[in-house]
C-alpha cells in the first residue's frame, strides 16, 4: 500500500451480502484513504453496484464490517449514514423525475439544511452549464447524460467527504463522459474530496484512480496502482481491449 | 337558476369536506402505495374528539355567540391534535412492520383498524347519533326569485373559507418547505431519499399526521354542518372520500381537491334534480365511466416517466 499508516478513511472487510439467498459479494474487503481517488473496475453483474449500497446499509451486510473515519456504520441506518458526510451518486442515477432540476439540488443538500446551498448551486452551474440552462425542469425530462450530471451535482451538494460514484460514464456521448472525468479529477485536487467510483469504463477509470481493484463474481482479484492496472496483461485482455477512447 | 346556485352552494360544502378527507388518502396512497382503510374512521373519531370539547367549553362559556365560536376553534385544534395521535399510532403499530411484506397485509391490516376504530367508539360513545345544539342558524340571502330565496349560511361559509385557508397552508408546507419535499422525495424514490439522509420512517410518519389533521378539520366542519354524529359515519363518507381521492387521480393533491368538489356537485346537483335516493349511485357511477375512459384518474401521474 503507498499511503502512509494512517487508519483508511473507508475500511471494508470481509463483507458478505446476500440478496435472499443469493450471494452477491463473497468476502469484500477495499481500504479508501483519504484524499485517494479510489477505482472499482468489474463486468456486469460482478457485485459493484451491491458494494456502492451496501456500504449505505442498502442492504446491510451480513457478515464483515464496514468502518467509516472509525466508526462502524455497518449496522447504521442509511439515512444517518448519509449526515456522517458520504454522498452517493448510484446506479441509474436515480433523480426524482417529477422534481424541478433546482429541487433535485435542493434534496443534494438537505443534510446540511441548505447550509451554503447558493454558493454550492453557483459552484455546480459552473461545472454543469447544462443544468443552470434547465433549473426549473423537470429532471424526468432530461436527457440521460443531463440526469447523470443532475446525480453527480446533487451528490456535491452535501459537501461529502467521501463521494461514491457508481458508473457515471454509463451512457454517455465520450465528449461528456471526458468532462465528468475532469470533473472528479477536480474535486479531487482542488477540494480533497475522496472519490470512490466504480467503473465498466476501465481505461479513463484508472487513468484517474490512486488505486485500483478489479472485481470478479463478488470478489476481488486483483488490486494495486491505477497504473499498474492499466498495464497488467489479464486486465489488458478482459477489461481494455478496444477500450481506448 | 335559482336551485342552481342554491345547490352549487350546497354542493361545493359538501365537496370541501369530501376533498379534505381525500386528501388524506391519497397522501398515503402516494407515499407507501397503500389505501389506507381506517382513514375514514380517523375522520369519525375527529368529528367525535370535535363534539366532546364543543360541548365542554359551552358547558363552562355558554351558547353565546363568542362561546360557540371560542367552541369550535378549541374544538378544531384538539380535535387535530387527537386525530394526528390516532393516525401516528395507527402507522406505528398496524402498519409500519408490515412494510415491505406482501402488499395485501398493511390493507388486511387497514380494514382490521376500521373495524377497531369503529367499535370502540361504539362501546365508548355509544351506538345512538350524538348531537350538538343547533349553531350558526343565520343565513344570508343573496337573491331571491319567484319566491325562492337563494341563500347561504354562516356554516357554509365558514367551512369554505376555514377549507381553502388550510388547503393554502397545506400546498405550501408541501411545495415549499423542506418537509414537502422530503415527502415528495420519498414518494418518488424512498431509496435514493435515504440516501441523501432522509428518515423515510419518519417522513412517513408525518405525512399520517398531516392527512388526520386534514381529516380533523373535515370532521369538525361535518359536525358543525350536520349537528350530529355517529359512530358509523366514518364510512360512507370515508368511501365517498376515497372515491373522490381515485376520481381525481390517487396521489395527486389537486386532484383529491377536484374529485372531492366533483363528488361534492354530482350529489348535491343529482339530489335537486332527480333522485335523492340515488344520488351515491350517480356519484359511484361517474367514478366508473372516468376510470374506464381515463384509468389514471382525472389529474393522475401517467405511469411511465421519460428514463
């Protein structure tokens, strides 16, 4: 590991969901430090998703821990894990169809009572010009690629510590999928914002990361430096062939 | 004309009371897709909470004008106060454990409360109607025509005007306010509202409240305008509500408004011009041919949404 001995800002360890009785992830464990931009890259159905929620207690695991800045949160309900400062911009975005593009924002930041809501809505239409030009739509009428730049700004708006992004090149036009890499790059640098993000978009996912795991059938394989990855030959031929765009 | 506007007065009472109970219904509906069946007896228990602190204050204040309407305001907030308990209490032991079992169990639950509710205000209150003393008997005239005078009374007007100030209220609490839109969050996607650190157990909890709250304002206004109730009147018009709640499009607010005032016109309008006995028919018959040409109600959400 290259980061220092300072405990991971996330720590899962041995985690084991099950939906029913279907297994889903078989023993999980990924460390997130802070400051780290974190990669899961896996196939569908591999168990990506499963982690993104179950780290939100949706569902909860069954065995292993999670621990967040040293808190179990494993058992916690995922409403107060989400006021302990982690926001999640999950699988099919998931934005509130017939709210206007500003509520969506509004519910981003509802952990913080709006806080700095106007200063945060300003920082957001900075990065999404696209969502300034449609606040007072409604978000089920954007396009795909406009709802999943509405998840992502709804996620900045709570001014997470740690930001989960499940998939959010899926779908896109390359020419956005390019700016939303810029923009985890830049929250990141700029902000210190942790970034953990699963990706089937392999190539630019762990040209961005610090550290990279892959994910196989609930399990993970293979782990180390985004760099490393990139140039490992198995994750050449299962996850990158063809993938540079 | 004249039996026109009398009885677009009259009906449009009535529609206030049925909206402000499908209201109640349809806030539900929308949030844990679930008819929620003893709603209508929250509304009796209401109108009974409403008679009991009527006839307290006068009993200490007297039948003086400013006693009755002192009456009826301490009537009006206790008996909102009460009812929200009653409601709050209902989700939390009958229905809350039973989310996310199968679909059937919180209504088999629902009707068990109905019948609970029913019968203890039997036992507790009695099987005979109970009445206040007569109240507000003035009216005003508006115009008069071959002898048949057009008029409209204190009561109507007062619960006109105390529905449309609450209404007022309630669509901005809903629209506006964090609140409404934690429940209108949860109402699209309970998930995703959790994870943006939204207590969707709590969230659910005040939207029974704000639905018996509504409902105890209709109870009130129902005692106020008929003088009397009885333990059975949580159904009929329950019913009616909830058929007003689907006319309108269940889940949608404005709609329960607008099924409740179409309810509300159909009986009074179908009593003066055709057949008092069967005007339920004609309002049930109504709601049948719309949900035949219009399955989602009159301002329902079509199901599908643009992904």
């Amino acid at each position: 590991m290259t980061m220092t001995e300072k405990a991971p800002l996330l720590a899962v360890r041995g985690v084991k969901t099950y939906y029913g009785n279907i297994i889903a992830l078989k023993g999980v464990d990924i460390d997130v430090h802070e400051g780290e931009i974190v990669t899961m890259i896996g196939a569908n159905g591999a168990g990506k998703s499963t982690l993104m929620m179950t780290i939100f207690g949706k569902p909860q695991a069954r065995e292993g821990t999670i621990t967040y800045d040293g808190r179990d949160i494993t058992r916690m309900p995922t409403h107060e894990i989400a006021h302990l400062g982690i926001a999640q911009s999950p699988e099919g975005r998931r934005v509130f169809p017939r709210m206007s593009v500003f509520e969506n924002l509004q519910m981003g930041a509802s952990v913080n009572n709006l806080a700095h809501f106007d200063e945060d809505l300003e920082k957001v239409c900075a990065i999404f010009p696209r969502l300034k030009e449609r606040l007072q739509q409604r978000a089920g009428t954007l396009s795909g690629g406009e709802q999943q730049m509405l998840a992502i700004a709804r996620a900045l708006m709570s001014r997470p510590r740690l930001l989960l992004l499940d998939e959010p090149s899926l779908g896109l036009a390359p020419i956005v999928v390019r700016q939303i890499f810029d923009v985890i790059r830049e929250v990141n640098r700029k902000e210190g914002m942790t970034v953990f993000l699963v990706e089937q978009n392999a190539y630019h996912a762990l040209k961005l990361a610090t550290r990279a795991y892959v994910m196989v059938n609930g399990l993970i394989t293979m782990s180390g430096s985004g760099k490393e990855l990139l140039s490992d030959p198995q994750v050449k031929a299962a996850y990158l062939e063809g993938g540079h765009h | 004309m004249e039996v026109f506007v009398q009885q677009l007065i009259n009906g449009v009472t009535l529609g206030a009371v049925y909206g402000l109970i499908a209201i109640g219904y349809t806030m539900v509906f929308g949030i844990i897709g679930m008819v929620n069946f003893a709603h209508g007896d929250v509304f009796m228990i209401s109108a009974f909470v409403a008679l009991i602190c009527f006839m307290a204050v006068t009993a200490l204040a007297g039948m003086t004008g400013g006693a009755v309407f002192l009456a009826l305001l301490v009537a009006l907030i206790v008996s909102m106060i009460v009812t929200s308990l009653f409601s709050w209490t209902i989700e939390r032991v009958a229905y809350r454990k039973l989310r996310g079992s199968f679909r059937l169990a919180p209504l088999i639950s629902a009707i068990g409360m109905s019948i609970l509710l029913m019968n203890f205000v039997q036992v507790a209150q009695g099987a005979r109607n109970k009445p206040i003393p007569p109240i507000m008997r003035d009216t005003i005239s508006l115009f008069e025509k071959d002898g048949f005078v057009v008029a409209i009374s204190y009561k109507q007007i007062l619960i006109i005007l105390v529905t449309a100030i609450l209404l007022g209220i309630f669509w901005y609490v809903v629209q506006k306010t964090p609140l409404g839109r934690a429940q209108r969050a949860c109402e699209q996607d309970q998930k995703m509202a959790a994870l943006l650190g939204i207590n969707v157990d709590r969230t659910i909890a005040v939207t029974f409240i704000m639905g018996a709250a509504l409902a105890a304002v209709a109870g009130t206004m129902f005692l106020t305008y008929y003088g009397v109730v009885v333990f059975s009147d949580g159904f009929v018009p329950g019913v009616k509500a909830f058929t007003a709640a689907v006319l309108g499009g269940i889940g949608s607010l404005p709609g329960a408004v607008l099924g409740g005032m179409l309810i509300g016109l159909i009986e009074t309008f179908w009593s003066a011009y055709f057949s008092i006995d069967y005007k339920d028919v004609a309002a049930f018959s109504i709601l049948a041919i719309v949900l035949i040409f219009m399955p989602q109600g009159l301002l329902g959400k079509p199901e599908v949404e643009k992904v």
